[in-house]
C-alpha cells in the first residue's frame, strides 16, 4: 500500500521558488543587450506608451528635461521607425508625438526578460491543455498575492 504524502504550504512554495530559478535560468534573453537604446529614449518610448500622443514641449515637462533634448531624442527615434508624428486633430497648430507600430513592438522586447523564442519552443512540447493550465495556474498565483515587499 502507497501511501500519500501531503506537501505543506512551505514545501509547495519552496518547490515553487526552485522551478522559478530553474525557469528563469533556461530561459532568460541571451542575446546580448537587451536594447541598443539609451535610458532617455527608453524613458520617452516608456512615458507615451503610459499617457498617449503628446508634444514634445510636454513630454520635456513631464520627464523634467529640456525641450531641445526631448526633441532631438524625437527626432533620433522617429528616424528610426518607432514613432510617429501627427497634427492635433483638436488644434491643428500643435504637433503631437505617438509610438508608431515598431515603437510598440520594440517597448515591448525590451521589457522582456526571458526569451519569447526559447518559451515557444518549450511550449510546443506541451500538450494545449496543459499549457493553458500553466498559464491559468500562473495567472492566478500572481493575482492572489500582493507585493511582499
């Protein structure tokens, strides 16, 4: 006769604390930096992706920078794709300044820490089941606790 052993609370989340070491280091980015971004452009991509379209003159006031920094790091990042600039449709004498699809796309692998590729290639060796059960499981742990902190 087997018998069953029932794991307490402090098991289950030491078990719990293991398995996260292990995840993370099988699948964090190892691809170098994870952006060739500077922090001030990074903060501006961070800052619009929070507030939405503004002008130039307001994100140098909400980030506390000068006005000709702010637009010159406009300008860099709007040559390089990731925003875009439009006219006020309320005021058409203002410019306003919006994260373009690649900027979206870009603010978003660079918050990423572990490696979405490496992830997936896991992932298709699950069966869908078990995977939505992961994620729900997951989803759920990380709801029902507040920072610990």
């Amino acid at each position: 006769m087997e018998i069953l052993r029932v794991s307490t609370v402090d098991e289950d989340a030491q078990a719990f604390a293991d398995l996260f070491r292990e995840t993370y280091l099988r699948f964090h980015r190892r691809d170098g930096k994870r952006s060739e971004m500077s922090g001030a452009s990074r903060a501006v991509l961070q800052h619009l992706s929070q507030t939405g379209p503004l002008t130039v003159g307001d994100i140098a006031l909400h980030l506390d920078r000068a006005q000709s920094v702010v637009s010159d790091i406009v300008t860099q990042l709007e040559s390089k794709g990731v925003l875009e600039r439009e006219r006020d449709p309320e005021d058409r004498r203002r410019t306003l300044v919006w994260l373009s699809p690649d900027g979206f796309a870009v603010l978003r692998a660079d918050r990423d820490v572990l490696s979405v590729p490496a992830l997936a290639e896991a992932f298709a060796a699950l069966a869908p089941g078990d995977r939505a059960g992961l994620l729900t499981t997951l989803s759920t742990l990380v709801r029902t606790n507040g920072d610990p902190r």
